[in-house]
C-alpha cells in the first residue's frame, strides 16, 4: 500500500487538534489589555503544543518522503501516534486553566512522552517493513535523538511532581532539538538523488 491515504489522514486529523486547541482560547469579556492578563496560562500553554503539533506534522511528514509502503501495523501505529496527539488539547487547557499546577504538568508530560513513544514505534515498524537496507533503514540507523528525548521526557515527569516549571523546561527543550526536521531523513534522500 502507498502512504497517500495515510498521509492525508493524518494532516488532517493534526489540523483539527490545532483547531480544538485554539478553540480553548475564550474572548475575554473587556477591551482593554488587562481582560487579555487571565488568557495568559492559556495562551503559553497552547503555544507550546502548537510547536509540539507543529513539530510532530513536519517530522512525520520528512519521515513519510523516505517511507514508500506501509502495511496494516504502519497504520495502526500511526493511529496510535495520532490517539496521543489528539489528547494534546485536552491537556494543554488543563494546564493553562489551572496555571502550570504539577498535577497538570505530571499528565502533559506522560502525553509528551507517550506521542514520543508512539513516533518511535511508528519508525521501528516503517523500518521493519521496508527493512533495514531500505531508504529509512539507512535514515533511522543512529537514534540518538529518541534516546535523549524518552530520557528528557521520563525526567520531565518525575520532575513535574516537584517542580513543574523545571519539567517544562526540559520538555521545550526536547522540542527544541526536534524543531528542525530530522535531518538523517534528509541526508539519506538527498544522497539516493545524486
């Protein structure tokens, strides 16, 4: 099977968890600039999953160039990458309305680490399907950046218990060694063309 349907799919099921995370954002009752004060837990808790969403959507779209088929576990995983993703609206509103509480912190965390989780099987099936000599056989051979990432994550959480300003920071810290599309993926294409 190609990837086309799931590709799709996937755009626009990340569209909507977009859409139901800015949702979350209420017009205050007031038009001056203090009315907008309350809105801020709000409004950075749903920047920093709009990045995370974004991150996600340009990873898994660099990761699907270099995947040519996919079979009935492909698509499953996916599903379960997209199942974690879409409790990042959920989450996000409950962190923001309650300011960063640890409890809030704590569960973000696990969503964080189970959406990286979830890409992480997704690209251990892609490979196993293709196999290891294919295009993202060769692009996936060096995890190093999961590694940390699962690491980051697990500490986030025990963190957040404690200090959840501490357990963010680590987690836009993860997100900020992912920003910019994976790039093994990348070189590996970039070489398959010359």
């Amino acid at each position: 099977m190609t990837t086309n349907r799931l590709e799709a799919f996937s755009d626009g099921v990340l569209a909507i968890i977009i859409t139901i995370m800015v949702l979350e954002l209420k017009v205050p009752h007031g038009s001056d600039f203090e009315a907008l004060q309350p809105l801020i837990p709000k409004f950075l808790s749903y920047l920093f999953s709009f990045i995370y969403v974004g991150i996600y959507w340009n990873n898994h779209h660099h990761l699907f160039q270099a995947i040519e088929k996919v079979n009935g576990k492909v698509l499953l995983a996916n599903l379960g990458l997209l199942f974690w993703l879409s409790l990042l609206p959920f989450v996000t509103g409950w962190m923001g309305e309650n300011h960063f509480d640890n409890h809030t912190v704590v569960l973000y965390g696990v969503v964080l680490f189970m959406c990286a989780l979830a890409f992480l099987l997704l690209e251990k099936l892609a490979v196993k399907h293709e196999g290891h000599e294919s295009k993202i056989g060769k692009a996936l051979s060096n995890s190093w950046k999961e590694r940390i990432s699962t690491f980051g994550y697990f500490s986030g959480i025990i963190l957040a218990f404690f200090y959840p300003i501490v357990s963010l920071v680590i987690f836009y810290g993860i997100a900020i060694l992912w920003i910019m599309p994976d790039s093994r993926i990348e070189n590996t294409l970039n070489q398959k063309s010359d």
